[in-house]
C-alpha cells in the first residue's frame, strides 16, 4: 500500500499545533525554487535551519550562484517563522567517490540513490548537532524524483542515526506548480539539471 505522506505531514502540524509546539527542522535545501514553496509552507509550523549542502554540484560556480538565490529569497521572502541558512563545507570530491562505478546510470537510478542518502546523512548528523526535532529534505517535490525512494532513504538514515525523519511528499497540494509562481515571483534562477556532471 502506498503511503500518503502528505497525510502523515498534515497529522503532525495539527497535532503540534494542538499541543502549542513549534519544532526545531533541519531542512535540506538543493536549490532556491524547490525550497520557495516549502519554506511558505512550513516556516509557520517549524523554526527552520536550512543545510545548503550538495557536493554533487560538481561546478564552483554553478554551486556558488545557487547559494547567493537561495540567501536572496530568504532575505527577500516574507516568511511566517524563523529561518537560519546553515552553509556547509562544499566537497565534490567526496560526491565523485561516492558515486564511482555508476557514472554510467541512468537519471532516477542507483547513482542518484547513493547521491540522496549522501546528502540525507549529512542533514541527520547537522540535525543531531544543532538539536533539531526532525529532518527532512526539499527534493521530494520535484515530478523528476521519486518521493517514495527519498522517503525510504530517509527513514533508513534515521535509523542508522538517531535524528528523526520527517518524511514529505512538497510536489503534493499544488506545491511544484506554487514553486514555479514563487520562482517567477522573486526572478529565482532555474537550473535545468540537477548539479551533478552526469546529469548535464
């Protein structure tokens, strides 16, 4: 049976919100426009740390202008809750060894699996270090991307760490359509691959 995370994230806001709570998130950010919608969507119900951390954007600058939009919608964005930008250290190298063997994937394979998990854990261990309640990750509301492989991942990472998963389906209740009016809205540059060189 296919589960409806949509559902799952909705139950918990209410029940937070019931008991007058406002959770600690570690967002994983990929880029400005997948996290536009998401942070109007959730900056009311979380305080929000926002990991920019993707060692797979094997070009400097390419990596560099999706930090400066991602800095500019916050600044720019009348957001309802707190949100802090967490940078992290930018390390293709690492991506490139992770990922040795399965240059030859396609896009949706093992490769880009092994490119989740990679960048899931690195949000865990920050969630663990900053004292979050959960965290999670913007990706899942791209169409190109199967939320249910980013979720399983996810919920595998927390087992292996310690930091609880909040696991998320942002293409749900219009949210890749609000992406793209948020991402006209504030001019946010769009890329037309994900980051990685195999992918360009």
């Amino acid at each position: 049976m296919n589960r409806n995370y949509q559902k799952e994230l909705d139950a918990l806001i209410q029940q937070n919100k019931t008991q007058g709570i406002t959770p600690k998130l570690m967002l994983h950010a990929c880029c400005a426009c997948c996290a536009s919608y998401v942070l109007e969507y959730l900056s009311e119900h979380f305080e929000i740390y926002l990991l920019y951390y993707n060692p797979n954007i094997t070009e400097k600058s390419e990596y560099d202008y999706r930090y400066s939009e991602l800095e500019r919608l916050v600044s720019q964005m009348p957001l309802k809750g707190k949100v802090n930008i967490v940078e992290c250290e930018y390390d293709p190298q690492r991506y490139l060894e992770k990922v040795k063997g399965l240059e030859n994937e396609p896009e949706r394979g093992s490769r880009c699996s092994v490119c989740f998990d990679m960048r899931l854990s690195y949000t865990a261990k920050y969630a663990l270090e900053y004292g979050c309640d959960y965290f999670a990750t913007t990706l899942t509301i791209s169409p190109l991307k199967n939320s249910s492989i980013i979720n399983s991942i996810g919920e595998e990472v927390s087992k292996k760490s310690g930091a609880k998963y909040l696991p998320t389906d942002f293409k749900k209740k219009n949210g890749y359509k609000r992406s793209i009016e948020l991402s006209n809205e504030y001019n946010l540059y769009r890329q037309n691959y994900c980051g990685c060189v195999f992918s360009k």
